[in-house]
C-alpha cells in the first residue's frame, strides 16, 4: 500500500525512570539518596512519536530513521516493530555508530527535562532519505532539523537542499522542531537566517511558542522567564504567525501547550496549492485564522505532546477536514497522548478519538 505520509529525521530511545514522588529541588541533591519508581522505556523522537501516533489513527506511514549497531539501536527497531513488523523496515542500521537516547526527568508537578544523545544523527543528511518512497506518498514530514547538525550547518544550505529535492518529487512538506538548548551547536545556530532561507520549501510549519521563540523572539522568552503562555494573546500570535508566512511558509502554527493550538494559512492562494494533492481545498485555508483550547484530561505525563499534536493536525489535514477540525483533532491527540507516561501508549484509534470529541469533550 503506497504510504499517505512518510515520517523521517529523529527516533531515538526515551528511558523513563518514575519520579512522580519526587519533588523537583530533590532531582539534583548531592550526597542524597532518594527512591523512586520502576523504568519504563520507549521510542521517542518525531520518527516514533508523531509516526505512530499517525499509525495508530490510521493513515497508512513509512518511518525513515537510523539508528547504530548496538543494543539500544535493537531495542528502537523492536519497540517499533510492536507497531506492526513493517515499520522497522526502513529504519537504517549504521555499522559503528552509536543509537540515539533520552533519559526524561519529570519530578513532581514539574514538565519534563530531556538528557538527550543524538549518536547517529550526527552525520544525518538527505542522503539518508529514500527519494523513490518519497515520491510516492502525498505528505513528507521532517522533525528535528534541530538536532541534525549536517542540516542546520552553514546557516541551513543543507536543510534547503533536501528540502527542495523533496519538493521536487511532488510531496508536501512538513516541518517539527525541539528545543536547543542555548549553549549547544544548535542553539548558537542563526534560526532566524534558517528559516528565511527554508521557509519558502515548507508547506506546514507548527513549532511549539517556545521553540519559535527562542529562534525569532528571543528577548520576549528571557522576559517572560521561559514560560510565555501567561503572556501570550491573539495580536502577538497573529504577529509571529505573519512574520513565518512572510518569510515564505503555507500554513504556520504554535503548539501551546495548557493553551492549546494555533494555525493560520497564507494569504496568498497560489501558495496554497500544495493542499489539492492531500484532498483540500486551498480557499478554505486562505487567511484562516484558528485557536482551539486544550481538552480536559488527567496529565500522568507530557513526553511527545507535541508530537502527538502534529499528527492529529497532519491526519485530520489528509482527510480533508477544515482548518477548525484540523487544530480539534491536534489537541485531541495530543490530550490523549498525555493520559499516559510516554510518547506513544496514550493514543487512541481515529474512531475512538472521534467518539471521545461527539461525546462533548470538555475543554480547559
């Protein structure tokens, strides 16, 4: 079956010690001992989590990754074969190279912090892509150029490139990001010149508000102390969302977290045109503007919500649903996504979700 989407970029494994008892302060206690909770683990990564989730509602996803010759490169692809033994027939096996990892610290009443190890990706380029696969599908999505060195490199001449060789085969793109840390290669990269040069090549570009941020406003971040939604209003988004689809981009957004989501589509119609080939129709995202609140959900933990929210987007997007079901269904993945402790096990099947939002899903 030709695939509707290919996933590509990111996978790596998450390990996910229980900390729930854990206050944050006693995460870093020299000298100190404290118990905690079992370890799970899972994949995590854009490959992982916004790929499954896009299995598991149904839309029929090839996953490129790569990962190395070891035990933890053996633990992704079997975690993903539990998916279905067909997924992990494209992730790459590199001899030599280590597999990526994430150790998730989520203490007490507190947001995940990530340890992460990128190994193989750093030498991650489009030469890793399948052009033929790519060809065929509707829809490719990349997340995190941020963490590919060889892509952000030379103020994205790479990212461009492979960007524009996707174009070429027909397929829409798409685009998802991670936080920097700002001290690292990525961090002191210049995303603001990145994005002028990329954006044009992206069809679909929806960043969480911190990572868009940190890469275009990042006086407004260290102002509000790192935690801007309490800050944030309709003008503001509205702005940022101008200056994305200035710079060349089709559709933009802003995952917000506690606050939901936000799109906008461009005004020009010619640069819509990209949503004919995933069953849309481009009038009806011309000037949209869309804000949909958060579900109500019990939160056991937040790793891969905004993974989780780009694949509701993206499969609501490719069964032709307008711009307001579109940021439902990102917020309805996403809010099942966080009544589990990883990235993948909370989301639910298309059917199950659309039954959770026709029975009056309450919103925050």
């Amino acid at each position: 079956m030709a695939a509707d989407i290919v996933v590509a970029g990111h996978i790596a494994l998450d390990i996910l010690p229980d900390m729930s008892a854990l206050q944050a302060a006693q995460v870093i206690s020299p000298g100190k001992v404290f118990e905690i909770g079992a370890i799970s683990y899972s994949t995590g990564g854009a490959v992982s989590n916004t790929g499954l989730a896009l299995h598991k509602l149904g839309m029929a996803v090839e996953l490129l990754a790569a990962v190395g010759d070891d035990w933890v490169g053996a633990a992704i692809v079997d975690y993903v074969r539990g998916f279905g033994e067909r997924l992990g027939e494209r992730i790459q096996v590199v001899p030599g190279a280590a597999s990526p990892y994430t150790i998730v610290i989520e203490p007490q009443n507190h947001d995940r912090t990530l340890l992460t190890n990128t190994g193989v990706y750093d030498n991650y380029s489009q030469d890793n892509l399948d052009f033929a696969l790519i060809a065929g599908c509707k829809l490719f999505h990349l997340g995190y150029p941020t963490l590919l060195p060889r892509l952000y490199a030379d103020n994205g001449a790479s990212f461009q490139r492979l960007l524009l060789a996707v174009k070429a085969t027909g397929a829409a793109t798409s685009i998802d990001m991670s936080l920097p840390p700002p001290e690292s290669a990525s961090g002191r990269a210049d995303w603001r010149a990145i994005l002028r040069r990329c954006l044009p090549a992206i069809d679909i570009f929806v960043p969480s508000i911190e990572e868009i941020l940190f890469m275009l406003r990042r006086d407004d971040l260290q102002r509000w102390g790192g935690n801007p939604l309490a800050q944030l209003n309709g003008e503001y988004l509205d702005g940022l969302a101008a200056e994305l689809l200035a710079a060349g981009a089709g559709i933009v957004g802003f995952k917000l977290g506690e606050r939901g989501l936000y799109l906008r589509g461009a005004d020009d119609l010619a640069r819509l045109d990209f949503l004919q080939a995933l069953g849309q129709s481009p009038a009806s995202w011309q000037g949209a503007r869309q804000w949909q609140p958060a579900f109500q959900v019990d939160v056991l933990g937040t790793t891969g919500a905004g993974d989780a929210a780009y694949a509701g987007l993206l499969a609501a997007l490719l069964r032709g649903l307008p711009p307001a079901q579109c940021a439902r269904w990102a917020c309805a993945v996403a809010a099942c996504n966080i009544e589990a402790a990883d990235a993948t096990t909370g989301v639910r099947s298309w059917a199950e979700t659309e039954a959770r939002l026709a029975a009056g899903w309450a919103t925050r």
